[in-house]
C-alpha cells in the first residue's frame, strides 16, 4: 500500500517552509521478507530504519527575570536604600510591609512609587530611602553612616554616661 519515498528527497534538503519529507515506510510486520531467490546477485535490501520517538512538545520559554517575592523583598527591609519593581497585584502588600516595618520606629524610610515602563501600569518602582530625625533642623533628613560598632550602643567611647 503506497510506494516508497521519492530518492530525490535523500539527496536533496527540503525547501525551507516546505513540508517536512514523509517518513519511511515500514514493512509489514504480519509476514517476513520473502528471501533472495538462490543464484541471485542482488544485494538485500535493508530494512527500512524504525520510526524514531516523537520529540517532546518544547516547554514555555524560559525566563530570565526571576517573579517578584514579597517574602525576599521584606528581607530588603533594613537597607539604607532599596529601588524595586513591584508588579501591580503585590504593590498594596509591599507598602503595607513597609509601613509595619517602620511601625518597630528603629527604621523610618521615605517611600517615593512611579509607574513602571510599561504604560498599562502592570509594574511600579518602589524607591525606598531611610531617614533619621534631625532635632536641630525640627525636619527629616537622609540617614548618614555614622560608623559600625559590635556595642549594642552604638559607635563611640564605651555606654552612654562612661567616661
């Protein structure tokens, strides 16, 4: 039932966005190949290769941007300046973090958000910058590193009130 594959397909690639070369044609498998008749000088004809399995349909694509995680971003939490994109299904958690965060008053941040590139509004940057409170001034101001100490009080001579 049906003929062989046409032996120019072999030799010759096919056109791109042609269709793809049918596959072989297996031989039947209820009767074996008649044998060469005895005298014959015909070479034997191989079977034809089998079939090989289906490739697995390909996968989504990959990306290379990693999803936005609440739970990593509250571990930002601390820092003197954190830039984010928020997508805009997790923006209302995140201020919320933030606002509890500054809530413990160790840390206060002035939280400035800008739509994201994207002008359907599915991402906004979260900037967040730590402030400390300038008595002097009556205002808040940038927060400026004073110095790291393993004191629990802090940098400086010893505790408050040694001398």
């Amino acid at each position: 039932m049906g003929r062989d594959a046409s032996p120019v397909l072999d030799h010759y690639p096919p056109r791109p966005g042609a269709f793809p070369s049918p596959p072989p044609l297996a031989a039947p498998t209820h009767a074996p190949p008649a044998p060469a008749p005895v005298g014959s000088t015909a070479a034997p004809r191989p079977a034809p290769p089998a079939l090989a399995p289906a490739s697995p349909p390909p996968k989504g694509l990959l990306s290379l941007e990693r999803p936005f995680n609440v739970d990593e971003f509250s571990q930002l939490l601390g820092e003197t300046t954190i830039r984010v994109a928020v997508p805009k299904e997790d923006l209302a958690e995140v201020l919320r973090r933030v606002t509890d965060f500054m809530g413990f008053g160790i840390y206060v941040y002035s939280v400035t958000v800008r739509p994201g590139p994207d002008e359907m509004l599915r991402k906004f940057e979260v900037e967040l910058q730590r402030l400390d409170y300038s008595p002097a001034a009556k205002k808040w101001t940038p927060f400026e590193e004073k110095g790291v100490s393993d004191s629990p009080f802090g940098p400086g001579e010893g505790r408050p009130g040694s001398t």
